[in-house]
C-alpha cells in the first residue's frame, strides 16, 4: 500500500516538474529561428503544392491589414509564397520592432513612418533596398525621405500631411493670410456663432505651416541640402513673430488657451469652430459627423509638414531577397498602390496612382501638402519633439513670454543635441594609458577621457593640459574637441590632418598647449 | 537547517526502481532542453542569460541526482523559478545601469559585427549587371547577366562568365525584355520564384577572385566585403580604403577622421550613466523640485485616502446608519473600476471647455479651475483623482480592522468618562495603526511610483518654466524619468541611463520603507501598552 502510494506520490511530483520546466521554457524568450526556414524549393508555381515555398512576416497597421490581407491571398496563389500579415499598432511597430529584431525573431517587413528611419538604421536594424527599374515610379522627395548617407532604406507608398479643414457654413471667402483667419474667426466669435476661431491637435506638427509663414524653421540646411542640427532655428525671428501672432490670439480669446486634439475635433465637428487643422486620421471622424467641411491649402503661402510612409526590411531577415522581390514586383504596381491609396485615405507615394487621384479629399490633402517639408528624419529631431510643443503651451498658458520661451526651447534643445561633453577640449593619443584614462590600448586615443581634458586659461586664449609622467617611446596624439572625433585637428592646425609625433628619449613629463585660434598644438617634453 | 537530510540512509535503497528511471529520465530530458537553450543565448551572445540558465541547470541537476539534496528536491521549481525571474532580472538591471544600451547600442557586439560584417562594397574595378536566374533540375543555377553596355553573359558556379547573345546554339530567343526564353539544360525562374531560395544571394558566380553574387532584386555585381573583422586587436578595416575602426565605448570609430560605423553594440561604460544624470544640466533638469513633490504626492494622497476611508469605516461601523449596504457598495464602485479608465473619465470631466465639473464651477462660482495649466491647480486635480481611486481600499481595510478592537475597552474607556474623541484618540486609532500601518506604508510606496496616474492624467503638466529638461510641476521621479530615458526626451530610448535612475529610485524607496518600519516598531510599542 505504501508502495503504491508512493510511486504515485513520485509520478506526480515528475510531472509538475516537468510542467514547470515547460512553463519556464515558454516564458523565457525563446530564441527561435524564424518560421521561414524550411528547406527552399523553387517549385513552379503551377504545381501549387501544400507547402508554401517559403514564408514572409509582415507588420502592418489594422487599417491596412485588409488590403494586405488581398494581397497576400493572391501572391500565395500565384507563388505559393506565404505573407504572414501580422496586426501592429502603427505608433507600436518601431518599439516592438527594435525588441523582437535583435534576437531574430522580427518580421521581414514593417511599415513605418520615414522619420524613424534614421534610428532604425543607426540600430543596425534594417536593411538597404534597391529598387531597380521601379525607383522613377516613386515621387522623389518620397525616396529622399528614406535615403540616410545616400542609401535607400525604405520603399514608400503613402504621404501624409495636414490641411486647413473648414467648416462651409461659417466660411465663406477662404482667407488669404493667416491675419485674415483670425479676423474671420473673430467675427464668428464676437456673433456668438463660435467657441474659438481655429483648432489644431498639437503647437508644433499641426501648426508648422503657420511658423513657416513667418519666415521660421527647425533646422537650417547644410551645403548638402541635409538638415543640419547645429542650426536651430526655434529662437529665429520668424519663430518669435509667429509665436508672438499666437500669444495676441491667445489674448483676446481667439485660441483656446489650453491646447487639446480631442476638444477641438469635437468643436469643430459639433460646427462650432470655423477652421480646423489636421490631416488624414481625422477625416473619417469628420466625415461620420456630417459638418459641412471643406479643405484648402494654408493661408499666406504656409508648408505644412509631410511625413512619408514606407516599407523597410529586417537586417536579420533570412529572406531579404524574397522580401525585396515581394516589395518591387508585386507592392510596386499600379493595383495594390491604388488599393493602399484608397484603404490608407493618404496620397499615393507612387507617381502612376498618384496622378490619377480623383477623390476629393484626397486631392486636397495633396494641393495642400504640394510645398510641404519633409519632417526631418535626423536624431536631433527628438529633442525639438521634447521641447517645442512645451515651449509654445508655456506661452499659451501665459507663464513666458514668446521670445524667453522659445529661447529657452532652443537651449534645451542645443543642449540634448551637443552631448554633455561640449566645450571639451581634449589631445587624445597613445600617451593617454599613461596618464589615467584606462589599461592598454583600450586606454588610448580617447577624446572624452575626463583625465586628459585641457583647462581654458584665465584670459581665454589658450588651453594647456599636464604635465603627464611618461615613459619613454614614440608617441602619437591629435586635438579633439567637444569629447569626439568630429572635430580634431593634427599636424600644423589641419582639421582632420595627420597625427602629431612626439617621442621621450628617456623617462619624463609632457605638457600640452592648445591655440585655439590657429589650432596648433604645442608639446612641451621635460 | 538540520533537517537538511531527513531521508535514513537505509530508505535510499527503498526508492522505486521506476521512480528512479523517470527521475532520470526527466533529467535527462531538462538537461537537453537547458541545453539547447544556453548553446543559443551564446549563440545570440547573451552570455548573462546563458549563465543564469547554466546556475538553474546545475541546481536541478544537484538537487535531483544526488541524494544529499533529497529535501530541496521540494523546493528546486520554486528556486528555478526564483533566479529566473527575481534574481536575473535585478542583477540584469544592474548590469545595464553601467553600459550605454539604448538607440545606436542596441545589439550586442556579435549581432553588430554580423550586421557590419554583412556589409559589402562594389571595388572600383567591379562590374554589376542585371540577372535572370536559371534552374537546372539537379538544383544547379546559372545566371543570365547584362551590363550597363548591353554586353551579356552565361555565369555559373566555378567557371569564367561567358559571352552569350540570344538565339545561339543552346540559348533560346531573346523575349521583350532582351532576356533568353530558356537555356539549354536551365529553365528560367522569375525573380520571386528565384528568390525563394534564400541560399541564391550567398552563391558565389564565375571563377574564383572575380565572383559575382546577387544583391538586390536588380543587381548582381562582384561584391567583396567591406570590413574585415580582427578580433585580436578588436578592430575593422575597410578594404575600400584602409581605414582602421578602433572600438570606442561600443562604437568603432576611426581615429584618424572620427568617421562611425553603425550600429554600436552594447558596451560597458562604468558609473557613465550614473555621474551624467547627476551632473549634465542636460538631464538632471529641475530634479531637486521633482523629488519635493515625489515626496509631497505621496504624503498627501495616503493621508487623504486614508481619512476619507477611516470616516467612512466610521460611518458605517455605527450598527443603526440606515441603507449602509446599499451606501456601502456604491462607495465601493471607484475601487471596482480599471483606474486607467476611471483616470481618463476626471481628465474629460474637468477640461476646461468641454468638461462637466469645470461647467458647473462656472455656472455656480463664475471660476473655471485652469486643472491642466495652473502647477497649484494640476497638482490637487491629481490629488483629487488620486483619493477617489484611494479611498475605498483603506474603507474597506479599516471597516476589518475596526471590528477587531475589542469593544469592553471603549466600555471602560465609557467608565472612565471619556468622551468620544478621546476614545477614538487613545483607543480606536493606535490600535488601528497596529493593523494598518504597514498596509500605510505599501500605499506610500506605490504611490511614490504611481507612474499611471500621472502619465494618463496629465503627463507631468504642465511645464515648468526654464526648466533645461522636460519636466512638468506634476512629474514624480518615475514619470520624468520615462519622459527622459524611453519617450519623447529627445535622446531616443536609454535602457542604460533608465536602468541607472531606477537603481538610484530604488535605494530611495528602500530608505523610506525602512524609516517608517521604525515607526510601525513604535505603534507596536503601543499595542504592547493597551
């Protein structure tokens, strides 16, 4: 009897481990290979045999899985090439991408908006495409918006941008500057037949157009035509004549003091507010509300932002060359273009399906979206994210002035965007192991060790470092400034020029002195 | 522990042969599982987890195969489970508190050599073409190539391209597009069929030293790498021009012209994350107001909550209150309800356009309370949300503990001519603070990280003037730091520097939890007395 119970007793106490060892198995990320790796066979197609030849992962929004979904269907009948649509919030897809992507077990493909490119790329997460003969087929400043270093990174296939809704009951002349909206949407207000003159979902994306009226910007451009970070234009005075044209419609009640997407949607579908910026997601919400709407582009010539959408592929994909084949020779034509056009409510990225637009709203948003500006895709875009949109609620809410407020957004932004080393004046070079900065090479040539950093001299003129106690041997050094190697110098003050040599015949201190006028560096051996 | 062995020696030898095969064999099954799973975290080049999961493996198999640890064989799932999920994930957050993981080093230094080494560059001698795949039935390929000069070629495997034109002895004839229908002895693919063999673009084309591989859809070109990897002095050189890369804090960088290869990997850069968060302006920001009102939010919203619920436990402990179920179960309603979606009802109820609470301030008070603009006004909205959601847990916690305290001492206390507040005083309240109290400082300590409620409510609004940071006059350490380290603060997301403040949070809240034990010792003392 004991026996038996037991045994029974251990069988059960086997098994629960076993289960938990299951239960942990699962629960741990598991690195699996991807689904698509069963053995590739080129079968013809013809033959349509039960396993799909290989299989593609796809992430796409809910909005656009349908017309994927079509597609997929009919790739699979024609190639037996499985499309694996998988259902992604669209705001989600880069985050849960840069998660799943490192460990192999991302999709091939995503869809992505263009300004999160660049740190797809500078996480090494995706791969370059080539788009052959398609490449004329795409508008170009679509392309450039997935180009990073002269690579292509994306295929794009919808543009978005906001435009200038209005509601046709209220309005009748549409107004040629944006003087002339306020004034119209004044005399609403003082006739009681309006809460506010104009709505928009956010200060800095929704009202770019009105900044850019004024003459201001975010980032100047360099030589190249690329954005340049290190010209913030937020405390241009275009941006300060703009934000100071918002501050006075803030004062006399034309703009509602707290800014809020959702508040002014729905004044503005309830038909109590004459003009109303925002793009594409809006729409159909306007539309199921029934308010006389129309659209226009924006008043005294404004540029409104444009963000692109595209395709981009995993750099771990096992199937890039099918994942690429799949994009150019079956995304890239005239019918699903049209079909994502159409499921997408945004203009076609591709020039065939975008010529023939013929929906009404959809040829408003691109009329209004014709001088846009592509939303810089660069890091530094970020930063100006964080602190834009603060600096103009600051304003709004009357707790700074335009001109502080954005001066202070400016700083903040230059700040994130410089590194905290700025300012550093460094002579990295073989000697530093030497001099405190770590063992070995490892200890080298490195411009932000703290260890090596050169002092301003009290009248500002020079910067000296040392006297470090070296060894004797040959020795190489450089001057690099704010703690990284974009700017240095060598030889004779070159920028970028060959290392400075200098060598110890015996055991003895090196000081440097650094000119920052001519950018020569004077090595001082005892 | 004594009881360590309890097993007698004599009854090993009683254990069921049967139980002794399964015990094995489910060892031996876990041992290849455990297995597999390290041989690919290294693979992956996640060395901690593999380790981690090498300390469960060794565990299991100790306590099941040697009969010493016959008692902990009881305890071995829990333990597994323990280091998995307790002990790894905080030594892991420590682990990344000092490297740089985050946007640009998101890869370990593997993944982001394979990425790197992926890389290819066309030489300037190189020649690319446009190609067509061919199949032969022994799964053989060979390629049909055009250069930009019209010039066109037969490529396979192992032998020089060869010079073909359209409609030659064994070639087919040329269809629209200037391509060969067929090949002798190939069939012609079209480029998704072709693609489907992933192994196509790793097939080297044409004699050795002038091979010619598939790159994209439309292009075959004869394609070398572009870095070349030497692992003892951890560097890449680019064959283009011989640049040397030398590792930097995760990212090789040339020396000579500062030049970046991305991606980074994931390097370790010392107490880095931790001295910037303290130094940097750029970080550090308002942080001195941040943890006044850390600490402000927390103390308000545990006395309020508390308050409320111990007058209404009151309310209700009087036996002949009229309708109390009926009182008590609608007062039981906010606890019932998802806070998330409790949060999002007060934030459209007190806009200021369009919300029902600011309406009726402004009907019956002509003042409409700027909640979201004000700091004074944000921050007791948050403390109104917060003892709505709050209250109905100590109601529910202090009705329990009021019917514990034994009801001849307020009789006695009744003898001895107490009035009712100092029997609340001196009886009800010390001996409810014995119950409650560390239940007091559980809420204290969640609301300290009560990142929800602010985020939902109001995301730290609104923003405190000149701040060099973006910092809001509700932002508590938890929310401020999500600002910075995972959304829009600009720097894209920073596991690394999040992981460093989390640690420094942690030692905040450790500190506080110890401090009011100390108190709840003294309440203790208390009940000791009574």
């Amino acid at each position: 009897m004991f026996r038996k119970l037991y045994l029974v007793l251990s069988l059960f106490v086997a098994a629960s481990m076993l289960l938990a060892a299951c239960g942990g198995g699962a629960a741990t990320p598991a690195p699996e290979q991807p689904a698509a790796t069963e053995a590739p066979t080129a079968a013809p197609a013809t033959e349509a045999p039960a396993e799909p030849a290989a299989t593609l992962v796809m992430w796409v929004d809910a909005t656009k899985a349908p017309v994927f979904k079509q597609v997929a269907d009919a790739f699979l009948a024609q190639y037996n090439v499985k499309v694996d649509i998988q259902i992604t919030d669209f705001g989600q897809i880069r985050d849960k991408f840069q998660t799943a992507a490192p460990t192999g077990n991302g999709p091939d493909i995503i869809i992505v908006p263009h300004d999160q490119a660049g740190v797809l790329v500078a996480n090494g997460l995706v791969a370059p495409l080539d788009l052959g003969d398609k490449k004329s087929a795409f508008l170009q400043p679509t392309l450039d918006a997935f180009t990073i270093d002269g690579k292509l990174y994306g295929m794009p296939y919808a543009v978005e941008n906001v435009a200038l809704f209005y509601n046709k009951d209220l309005v009748t002349d549409l107004p040629k500057t944006w003087e002339d909206l306020m004034a119209a949407g004044k005399k609403l207000q003082d006739d009681g037949k309006a809460t506010y003159c104009l709505g928009f979902g956010s200060p800095d994306y929704h009202l770019f157009s009105l900044y850019t009226s004024f003459g201001g910007y975010i980032f100047g451009k360099d030589a190249q035509g690329n954005y340049n970070p290190q010209d913030v234009g937020l405390d241009s005075e275009g941006f300060i004549k703009a934000v100071q044209f918002l501050d006075e419609n803030v004062k006399n009640g034309c703009l509602s003091s707290t800014i809020d997407g959702n508040t002014a949607l729905k004044l503005f579908t309830d038909g109590k507010e004459p003009f109303f910026i925002s793009g594409p997601w809006d729409l159909e919400a306007i539309k199921t509300a029934k308010v006389p709407y129309g659209m226009s582009t924006f008043p005294s010539n404004g540029a409104p932002f444009s963000g692109v959408q595209g395709f981009m592929l995993n750099a771990k994909s096992q199937n890039l060359l099918l994942a690429q084949s799949f994009l150019t020779e079956y995304i890239a034509t005239d019918d699903v273009m049209a079909q994502l056009q159409t499921g997408g409510n945004r203009p076609s990225a591709y020039k065939p399906v975008f010529d023939k637009i013929s929906d009404p709203d959809l040829l408003a948003f691109g009329q209004a979206g014709a001088n846009s500006q592509p939303m810089p895709a660069i890091p530094a875009m970020g930063a100006v994210w964080a602190n834009w949109g603060t600096a103009i609620t600051l304003v709004f809410q009357g707790k700074q002035a335009p001109d502080a407020a954005l001066q202070d957004a400016a700083k903040k932004i230059r700040d994130v965007i410089a590194n905290p080393l700025t300012g550093m004046v460094n002579v990295p070079g073989s000697y530093q192991n030497q001099a405190g900065c770590g063992d070995g090479d490892a200890g080298n040539w490195k411009p932000d060790c703290a260890a090596t950093a050169m002092k301003k001299s009290d009248d500002g003129k020079s910067y000296a470092s040392g006297p470090f106690k070296l060894k004797a041997g040959d020795y190489e050094a450089k001057v690099a400034l704010d703690g990284t190697w974009t700017t240095n110098y060598g030889v004779d003050g070159k920028a970028g020029g060959d290392n400075i040599k200098f060598s110890l015949k015996a055991d003895g201190e090196v000081s440097f002195s650094y000119d920052p006028e001519t950018h020569v560096l004077t090595v001082t051996i005892k | 522990m004594t009881i360590a062995n309890p097993v007698p020696k004599g009854k090993k030898q009683t254990e069921n042969p049967f139980s002794t095969l399964l015990r094995l064999v489910f060892v031996a099954i876990f041992d290849l599982g455990a297995g597999w799973f390290i041989y690919q975290a290294v693979q992956l080049g996640s060395f901690q987890l593999a380790g981690v999961v090498g300390v469960v493996f060794l565990l299991v198999n100790i306590v099941l195969l040697l009969p010493q640890a016959y008692a902990y064989r009881w305890m071995v799932t829990g333990l597994s489970f323990l280091v998995l999920f307790t002990i790894y994930p905080m030594l892991f957050t420590i682990y990344i508190a000092f490297t740089n993981y985050g946007d640009g080093h998101l890869l370990t230094q593997q993944q982001a050599l394979a990425v790197i080494e992926k890389e290819t560059y066309l030489p300037k001698t190189g020649k690319s073409y446009k190609w067509t795949a061919f199949k032969a039935p022994d799964n053989t390929y060979a390629l049909w190539l055009s250069d930009a000069e019209g010039n066109t070629y037969i490529a396979k495997v192992g032998t020089a391209l060869l010079p073909a034109k359209p409609g030659a002895p064994g070639i087919g004839q040329a269809d629209s597009s200037g391509i060969p229908a067929s090949i002798e002895g190939f069939t012609r693919l079209n480029p998704i069929l072709a693609a489907t063999d992933k192994n196509l673009p790793q097939i080297k084309f044409g004699e050795e030293g002038q091979t010619i591989q598939i790159r994209s859809p439309s292009e075959a070109a004869e394609l070398k790498p572009r870095y070349i990897y030497d692992a003892a002095a951890n560097t890449l050189t680019d064959q283009e021009n011989g640049e040397v890369y030398n590792d930097v804090d995760g990212t090789y960088t040339s020396r000579t012209s500062g030049k970046q290869i991305v991606p980074g990997y994931r390097a370790v850069v010392g107490l880095r994350n931790f001295v910037n968060f303290v130094q940097s302006p750029a970080l550090r920001g308002p942080l001195l107001q941040i943890l006044v009102w850390n600490f402000v939010f927390p103390t308000i919203s545990v006395l309020s909550t508390f308050s409320l619920g111990l007058a209404i436990a009151l309310l209700f402990n009087d036996k002949d209150f009229p309708l109390k179920k009926v009182f008590r179960t609608l007062l039981l309603i906010p606890y019932t309800i998802p806070s998330v979606i409790t949060v999002l009802i007060w934030r459209g109820m007190m806009n200021p356009d369009l919300g029902i609470i600011n309406h009726l301030t402004k009907t019956w008070l002509g003042f409409s309370p700027p909640w979201f603009s004000e700091p004074t006004w944000a921050q007791a909205g948050v403390l109104l949300v917060n003892l709505w959601l709050g209250y109905p847990y100590f109601m529910l916690i202090t009705s329990g503990a009021l019917q514990s305290i034994p009801a001849d001492l307020y009789e006695a206390a009744k003898i001895d001519g107490a009035n009712s507040w100092q029997s609340f005083r001196n009886i009800t309240l010390p001996l409810l603070l014995v119950a409650v109290g560390p239940l007091l400082i559980a809420s204290y300590v969640y609301n300290f990280n009560n990142f929800g409620l602010i985020y939902l409510f109001i995301n730290g609004g609104p923003p405190i003037v000149g701040a060099t940071t973006q910092a809001g006059h509700t932002d508590i350490l938890i929310s401020y730091v999500y600002n910075l380290a995972f959304a829009s603060g600009g720097r894209g997301v920073q596991y690394g520097l999040a992981s460093a403040i989390s640690i420094m949070v942690f030692f905040i809240v450790g500190t506080i939890t110890l401090v009011q034990f100390r108190f709840t010792n003294m309440w203790e003392e208390v009940s000791k007395n009574v």
